[in-house]
C-alpha cells in the first residue's frame, strides 16, 4: 500500500460467499494468485460455529468486477490464463 494511501477509508465490498472458512481461504488464495488482497467474515452466528458456516469474501471496490470474474472463471484455469485475466486481457485458449 502506497503512503498516499494510508489516509484514505477503503470501501470493501463482498465478491463471492463460501460455505465455510475453508473455502472462503481456498478463495483468497485464487484472488491472491491474481494481486487482489481479500479478507472473509462469518456471514452468520460467531465463535462457536467455528469453520462451518457461510463467508462473505471482500475487495476492495476498485477490485471488485476482476475478483468476481476470477471466482467465477472454471476452477481447472491455469495460472498464465489466471494471470492474463486479473489483467484485464481476455482468456487464451
């Protein structure tokens, strides 16, 4: 994060929801093979629903419309087309 950034208030929107913590990490790790940052919460009940329960997945808003192509892209996506796709070219193959 650049320190021009450091001041402003980030606006986080939801770009995909998980059935539980496991697949809201597996997620976060596909957007951060793309250079998106994202963060999940329990949608539903607190600690003692421990890593069952739905996950929202948040971006930023800027990031928001490539996240959601991301998530929805086939999981079977290499990683060059992964690449390809966060930046903003369309898929090969």
């Amino acid at each position: 994060m650049a320190d021009e950034d450091l001041g402003k208030e980030r606006t986080l929107e939801v770009a995909g929801t998980a059935s539980n913590e496991i697949e809201a990490d597996l997620l976060r790790q596909r957007l951060a093979a793309a250079g998106i940052q994202a963060v999940s919460q329990r949608s539903i009940g607190g600690p003692q629903w421990g890593v069952s329960g739905g996950q929202y997945v948040y971006v930023e808003a800027a990031d928001l419309d490539r996240a959601r192509e991301i998530l929805s892209a086939p999981e079977d996506i290499s990683d060059e087309d992964l690449t390809e796709l966060s930046e903003g070219g369309p898929p090969r193959g």
